[in-house]
C-alpha cells in the first residue's frame, strides 16, 4: 500500500512520535509511507531523515482552500491508496483531500477531548477505548470507529549508554522517579513537585521534556517554593528520552487528563513500574497491582504514598516492571501496532471500493 500521512505540527508531542514511528513500521513492512505537512516541523524533519517523501502542506487554519487542493494532488503524485489525517487539522484536510483526489481516508484520534472535524474519514482509529468512547458519545457510528493502542519500539534492543546518573549531583542510594512528557498543566507535574515534598531524600524527580514554557517555569518557582529545588532535575527536551527513561526507578503520570501515554508504553517496554492517574486510556496501559500502582486523578498526598512504596521495595518495584514489559510484548508492541493500523486500512479498501459518504448519527456535528 501507498499512504500518504497528514499532520499539522510545528512542534514534537505524542501524535508526533506516534506518526514517526507507525511510518517507519510500515515501511518495515513493504508499504510505501509519505509525508504531507509543514515543511519546518519536528515530524518533517524526522520523515526526510528517514528517506521517506515529504511535501510541504501548510494548512494555514482549518479553510485553507489551496492547502485542500494541493493535498488532493500530492495524493496523486504520489499514487496513495490512502490518506491518513491526525489529530483534527489532519483528519479535516484528509478527509476534504481525499474526496478530491477519489481516495479514502482515515483518521486518527488522538485526544479525549477533540471530537470535531473527524467524519470525513471514513475509518477512525482511536488510540485507545477512552477515546473511542468520547468518540461514540460525539455521535459517531461506532461500526467506523476502531481501536488501536500506540505500540513503541522496543528500547532494549540499543544497548543501554547510561547519561543520567553521571549528570546529576545525586546521593548515594538516589532512587530517581521521571515524568516524560510535555511540560503542560495536564501532565499534573506540579502534583509530582507537590508529592515529592511528602517523601524522603533518597527520592529524586527527573522531568523530560521542553521546560521553557510557561508551565515550566512555573514548576521551578514550585520546585523551590515547596523546598524539593535540589530533588527536582530539569533535563529539557531530549532525543533519547526512551533511553534515559532505563535510568529511572519509576515512571511517573500524574495526568489530568490522558488518551494514551507513548510514555507508558515506553515504560513498559523498558521493564519500569509506573505510578499513574487512573484517568483517561491510562488504565488501558497499567494494570493496576499488575505492572504499576494506580492512584485517583488530583491526589497528590496519594502520589506519595505510592512513590515511597515503590522506592522502599527493589522487589517489587522489578515484579511490577517484568510484567509490564510481557505487557507491552503482548498489546503494546511497534509490530503490534502497525499490524492493527494495517489491517484497518486492509478492510477499508476492501469494503470501500466506492467513495461513500461517511454519515454521523442524527443531531451530531461533522
């Protein structure tokens, strides 16, 4: 198959390294992948380094009329048997796309709280059932709605370079807890600031991701006004974040709100228990007890009490990683997740040999 992919994105998030890594599985498997976006963008840059095509598609708001025609000849050019939209900008100009060029599209939802622009498509994938429900109480027909978890390469196949602990000033026995994710307020990083307060020294908290934003420079002033500054490791946004995240004791997702975290299945993958919110798809990751401990949204003082059992316990803290990682063999897998999107887009050019156009229920926006 021929797919021609389409994401608006100036910046790098989980749909970004989800894109990047579903591409480079299917061309893993013998289809052909392109790229059709911002020229300038994390996304393109990751496309062009792969040898993949890439064509600059700005999509300035969501009526950019030259923007819909252009994506309409690139599919062309470039012969897609689809296109394939994500997040609402890509689903809205892949679905106008490919009914220009009389090609099918699909979308790829990644949020629960986006559900407008998505029934041009006519298959959605949802990274998680959390997302498909949101999805189905939008009004769309759960018949075009299929769920597919991320799934990440798996990081124990590169040998481990450690980077962290050589880094930091850190205290002998330090047991290092980690939030990789983009630093927003619904990532609940001040939760974690606010639970490291509550655990003792040997505690430390490391945060991945761009902290030049507001809300980075607001978990600083945080970090120091709840005393934690010297516990708290700022690494900013980093390449190798699956690789420094094998450093870790734990992974921390405090979120506030949550399709799936790639984070989690990283996690998983790399053998780490996880301290999460039971919010969102994250309960469709961590098995509560199972592969980590799962703690009510907002409670920090819960937080804590689940980063110092984890800490006080090697033992269990390598039962809960081991089988998180058979998890992520299982469900959470590259290959597992390139066969689910494939086979999406197998029985819609099977069923779909004519355009139809796709319908919402009765009373729900398009």
């Amino acid at each position: 198959m021929r797919i021609l992919f389409v994401l608006h994105s100036h910046s790098y998030g989980g749909a970004e390294m989800h894109l990047s890594e579903l591409a480079r599985g299917l061309a893993a498997c013998g289809h052909e992948v392109a790229f059709a976006g911002p020229a300038d963008s994390w996304l393109a840059e990751r496309f062009r380094a792969a040898g993949f095509a890439c064509y600059h598609l700005p999509m300035h708001g969501f009526f950019d009329a030259w923007s819909m025609v252009k994506l309409a000849w690139i599919a062309r050019h470039f012969g897609a048997d689809l296109i394939h939209g994500h997040l609402t900008r890509g689903a809205f100009y892949a679905g106008i796309g490919g009914r220009l060029a009389g090609v099918p599209a699909v979308a790829t939802a990644h949020s629960t709280n986006a559900g407008k622009h998505f029934g041009r498509a006519q298959r959605i994938i949802a990274v998680s059932r959390a997302v498909a429900d949101f999805l189905v109480g939008e009004g769309y027909d759960p018949a075009r709605v299929t769920v597919v978890h991320h799934g990440v390469a798996d990081p124990l196949l590169v040998a481990l370079r450690p980077v962290l602990r050589a880094a930091l000033t850190l205290p002998a026995g330090a047991v290092l807890c980690g939030i990789v994710a983009r630093l927003v307020r619904a990532k609940g990083h001040d939760l974690a600031i606010d639970a490291l307060a509550d655990c003792p020294e040997p505690i430390h908290l490391v945060l991945i991701g761009d902290d030049s934003t507001p809300w980075g420079r607001a978990m600083r002033e945080r970090a120091a006004a709840r005393g934690v500054a010297q516990r708290v490791h700022f690494l900013g946004f980093r390449e190798d974040a699956p690789q420094c995240m094998r450093e870790l004791e734990m992974v921390l997702a405090p979120s506030r709100r949550e399709a799936l975290s790639l984070t989690l299945a990283e996690a998983a993958a790399a053998g780490l228990p996880v301290v999460a919110a039971r919010v969102g798809g994250i309960p469709e990751v961590v098995a509560d007890g199972e592969t980590g401990l799962l703690v009510p949204a907002e409670d920090a003082p819960a937080l804590a009490a689940a980063m110092r059992r984890l800490a006080a316990d090697p033992g269990l803290r390598a039962q809960l990683g081991a089988q998180g990682r058979a998890r992520y063999l299982r469900q959470f897998s590259l290959e597992t997740m390139t066969a689910g999107t494939a086979a999406v887009y197998r029985q819609m050019l099977g069923k779909d040999k004519k355009m139809i156009r796709p319908q919402m229920n009765a009373n729900k926006r398009k």
